[in-house]
C-alpha cells in the first residue's frame, strides 16, 4: 500500500448505545426469567464448563428435572467432581449420583475438544440437550495453537463442539423421534457493545492474532458477537436444507442465549474491578441460579427460536446492524473465514450436516 494511503473501511457497523441502555436495565430489573418446569426425563444432557456459576446452576436443574444422564464436561476433572457432589447434595428428590458424568474438555486444545466430540459419538446412546457455556475473558493477550486464547475457546472451538456434535443430534432424532434435541450456545448482552472493527481486515483471524488489537472486554464483546453470527448463518443454511427435505419443525433446533450480567466466576482470578464497578453490579447482577434458568429455558425453548437470540426464556431481536445488508456480509464474511479454519481441525464437518 503506498505511503499516505489508508485501506478502504467497508463495514461501519453502530451499537445503538441509547437503545441497548434501555434494553440492558430493562431485562436485568424486570425480565426475570421464570424458574424451568419442563421434564428431562429419560434424556441426556451436555453442559459445558459446568463445574461452576451459571454452567453448574444450569446443570442443577437439569438434574432436578429428570435428566437420565448429565453430562459435565469441565478442563478439570477433580472440580467436577466436586460439582457433581455438590449437585447431589442440593436435589434431595434423586439418589442416582451414577447418572451424572465426568468428562473432560479443555476448548484451548482442539484434540481435547475432538476427543470429547468422538467420545460423545462413541458412548452415548443419543444427545437430547447441548449447552455449550465454556467460555474465557482474560485480561492479558495469550495464543493457543497459535490464536488469541478468547478467539480460540469462544468462537473456533465453541463452534467446531456446535458442528462436530450435530451429526448426533439429527442421529438422536431419528432414533427417538419423540424427541426434540436443542443446542445451545452461550452468547451475551455484550454482542451489542462493539463496533467490531476487525471485520474490515482482508483476514480477520490475523486481525484477532496481533497483540496491538487486543483488550480485554472489547475481545469478550466481539467473541459473543461471532457466536451469535456463526449460529445465525448456521441455522440459515440448515433451515434451506431442510425446507427442500422437511416443511416441518427443523430435526434440531439451535439458538443463542443472552443470560443477562450475573454473579460469575468469569475472569474473577484475573482481576478485581474497582470498588465503585463492584458497588454497581451487587446491585445490578443477577445470582448465577437465576441466570443458569435462561440455559434451561433455551433448551426446551420451541421451534420459533432456531437460530434466534434467547433472553429470559424468549425470543429478542439481536443488534439491529445485524439484520441489514452490511449485516448480512459480515455474517457471511465471519462464517467463511471461520469454517476455513474449522474444516482444517476436523475435514467433513459441514458435509456431516449436508451441507
């Protein structure tokens, strides 16, 4: 590029600040999401990063609501099981402690998470629910197999879980077809925060790789953004697939899920925020059990939220940039560059869901 030139900027995307305001304190004072009743009975539930906050809570009422098996798939074997013991304690109406499972998933390390992914495929008998909330926010850069770490876990291994364990949801629906398997990925309020400026790089995972680029809560605002995009044009193309095969409710239904500013363990060995930002969120943030039921709700959420963003167990539009035109290119822009690098990790991912 010659001297005193500047690359041409084609996306100015604009966070309505005004508007998220609104909807933020709306949804945290009075969007409380109803407590979960719908029965898991005789299913088999996956919660990831479930050893603690909102991935624990979640799994809690998985169990109190019947799940045959649960799975918590935790980087640390010995805090599961402490999570699991804690669990049992708490639901009082069981005693089948066997019916809750230990896996480990470390989503820094993609052998870790296609060995959980081929683990899932080999020993379960079928996969009725998927809450994918593993998710990290540090405050320093870090690289893991040579991405940014929250890159890495958030975005490229979240979704390589979403795509590699798909195949074994439609298999779960064929099997029992009584069933209506969810997945679930974890996104946030957050999305709307950013102006996602590193779309405008030719290579926008390069973008994410360079130091300079990097902080802390902009990368975490961005991360949810591409998880929101990814399961957007996910259930986009799924939804073309299946209307040529299936005018009926699609096989499974995906979504994203917003559980609102929590009481959460998320980046708190990291850093202690000042004492004002601590004031606030005591009486701002909700308890990770009231957070967790928006899991719950998106897991038995009905055929209306595939591919849509869930806050208090409904249905909310995401940022309104989204659904334009510059939109829809960045959505496409962030999928393809993305599955470049997924179908690297794991080849046959997207012909393994037909597409």
């Amino acid at each position: 590029m010659a001297a005193g030139q500047q690359q041409k900027t084609e996306f100015q995307l604009k966070p309505n600040v005004g508007n998220n305001i609104y909807l933020f304190f709306r949804s945290q004072f009075f969007g409380t999401p109803p407590y979960p009743k719908t029965s898991f009975a005789g299913q088999t539930v996956i919660v990831t990063g479930s050893n603690a906050g909102l991935g624990l809570e979640a799994s809690r009422h998985f169990y109190r609501l019947g799940a045959a098996k649960l799975i918590l798939a935790v980087r640390t074997v010995s805090k599961g099981q402490e999570a699991k013991e804690d669990i049992i304690r708490s639901i009082t109406t069981r005693n089948d402690a066997s019916a809750i499972e230990i896996w480990p998933l470390d989503q820094s390390s993609t052998p870790s998470t296609l060995a959980f992914v081929d683990r899932v495929k080999s020993e379960l008998s079928r996969v009725d629910a998927v809450v994918l909330n593993a998710g990290v926010n540090h405050e320093s850069f870090q690289l893991s197999e040579g991405y940014e770490q929250t890159t890495q876990v958030n975005v490229l291994n979240t979704f390589l879980l979403t795509l590699a364990l798909l195949p074994k949801l439609n298999e779960t629906k064929a099997k029992f077809p009584s069933s209506t398997p969810h997945l679930v990925v974890v996104s946030s309020e957050a999305h709307r925060l950013t102006k996602f400026d590193e779309i405008n790089a030719q290579d926008l995972y390069a973008k994410l790789n360079e130091p300079s680029a990097y902080s802390q809560q902009p990368r975490y605002q961005v991360s949810k953004l591409m998880e929101l995009l990814l399961v957007r044009e996910l259930a986009a193309r799924l939804k073309r697939v299946d209307s040529k095969a299936n005018a009926g409710a699609p096989p499974v239904i995906i979504n994203t899920v917003n559980p609102g500013l929590c009481k959460s363990t998320l980046g708190n060995k990291e850093n202690k925020p000042p004492l004002i930002v601590r004031a606030l969120r005591a009486i701002l943030d909700r308890t990770t059990e009231v957070g967790s039921r928006t899991y719950v709700l998106a897991a038995s959420a009905p055929a209306d939220s595939h591919g849509e963003f869930q806050s208090n167990g409904f249905n909310q539009r995401a940022e309104e940039w989204i659904y334009s035109e510059a939109g829809k290119k960045v959505q496409t822009k962030v999928w393809d560059q993305t599955l470049a690098i997924l179908e690297q990790r794991r080849p046959g991912l997207l012909k393994d869901i037909g597409l």
